[in-house]
C-alpha cells in the first residue's frame, strides 16, 4: 500500500524567498512520485514528476524535487517564490508499474507568498 | 498538454435531484478516466476508476448506486450524483489517463445540493 504524508497545511514565505514543501511517502514497490499544483476552483496541474529516473527532477514554473530514498521524501523546492506561486500544492504517489494510475494524495499543502 | 474538460464547472441542484458531471478527453483517447471527491481544504479522494466498455470500479466506502458512472466511449465518462442530499455536495475532479501512464484532470466540477 502506498501513503504521502505532507508536513505543513501551510506554508508562507516572502516574495522571492526559497520554497520549501516537504513530502514523505510510504511504498511498499518502487513508486512513482508526482507533485500537483492547484488553483482555487479548478483541478490539478502536474508540475513534475519521479519516474525512476534522474533523482532529481525539474519541473514547470522553475519547481524542482529530489527523490531520497533513504528518506522516503521528496520535497518540493523553488529558490525564489513569485506572488503567483500562490496555490495548494499536493504530493502523491503510485506504484511504479501502475505508471500515474491510482494515485493516492497527501493532505496538500497551502503556500502563501508574502509581498 | 493534454486538454481534459470537466462540465459543468458548477452546478447547484435540489436535495433529491439527480445530477450529471461530464468529463472529455479532448485531444487523446482515455480507456481509464478516474473520479475524485475534494471536501473543503482537504485533499483528493479517489471515488473510483472508470473502464471504457465496462463496470466501474469503486473504492471501499463508495456508494455505487448513489455514484453512477458511466464509460461510453473512449473520450467521455459521466458520473451521476442520483437522489443528491446536502451531504453530497463537493469539489468533484475527473482525470483521464493518457498512454497508461500520464494523467490529466479537468477543472472540476463543485456541487452544491440545496
């Protein structure tokens, strides 16, 4: 069975301040990692994605993520925030050979960008 | 990207009413679209996967007379919120999974049961 534990409903940091939203995952197989970002009233948009792969992955809007295995995490970076990173972000995971099939999410995580 | 359209957007309907979320894959085909349940600041539940050219299948907990979905083509599936209550409504999301692997959402549809 797989579960994503995100640390922090919320999160808030200044305008271009690094971002930080961290990620653990619990698998039992090889996952597939993934984080969303959603904007109030509207449905998720991938911004990257583990595929077993490089460990570290860059994503859209200048995201990137770092697969631990030795941790169990992949937390969500960005060195400088912009006021439109404002959103939830979600983590989730799926088992690797189920490709993004079933994918279980964590709890989400509300970044607020102060000016 | 691919485009996957949920419709509609918002809906508000009466206690008893039954209701109908579309969602398309508008530029691929999708034998596997998914249903997912959003409450307020909570996160994504998966309600259950929807197969072109059969049964649904429905996770532990999900009423599947209440929940009716429906795969009729390899661009569309609908889920049917029948005898809607206030408890129902919600932030309803499809995703429809491109070559295996990749899965696109639709913007969502929130019900809102009078």
């Amino acid at each position: 069975a797989q579960s994503v534990t995100q640390l922090g409903s919320h999160v808030s940091v200044s305008e271009g301040a690094l971002v930080l939203l961290r990620c653990n995952y619990s698998s039992s197989v090889p996952p597939y990692l993934f984080w969303y970002v959603q904007y109030p009233n509207q449905g998720l948009q991938l911004l990257l994605k583990y595929t077993s792969a490089a460990t570290l992955v860059k994503g859209i809007n200048g995201f990137e993520a770092e697969f631990k295995k030795s941790e169990t995490s992949f937390h969500l970076t960005k060195p400088s925030a912009h006021m439109s990173d404002a959103a939830e972000y979600f983590c989730a995971v799926s088992p690797l050979f189920q490709g993004a099939q079933k994918l279980v999410f964590g709890q989400g995580t509300r970044l607020t960008i102060n000016p | 990207g691919a485009v996957v359209s949920q419709h509609p957007s918002r809906v508000i309907c009466k206690s008893g009413t039954s209701v109908k979320i579309e969602c398309r894959s508008l530029d691929f085909q999708a034998t596997t679209m998914f249903w997912y349940r959003q409450f307020p600041k909570q996160s994504l539940m998966l309600m259950a996967t929807s197969n072109e050219g059969s049964k649904a299948t429905y996770e532990q907990g999900v009423e599947k007379d209440k929940f009716l979905i429906n795969h009729a083509s390899l661009t569309l599936s609908t889920l049917t919120v029948t005898s809607a209550h206030p408890e129902d409504s919600s932030f309803y999301i499809c995703s429809a999974l491109r070559g295996g692997t990749e899965a696109f959402f639709g913007q969502g549809t929130r019900l809102t049961v009078v």
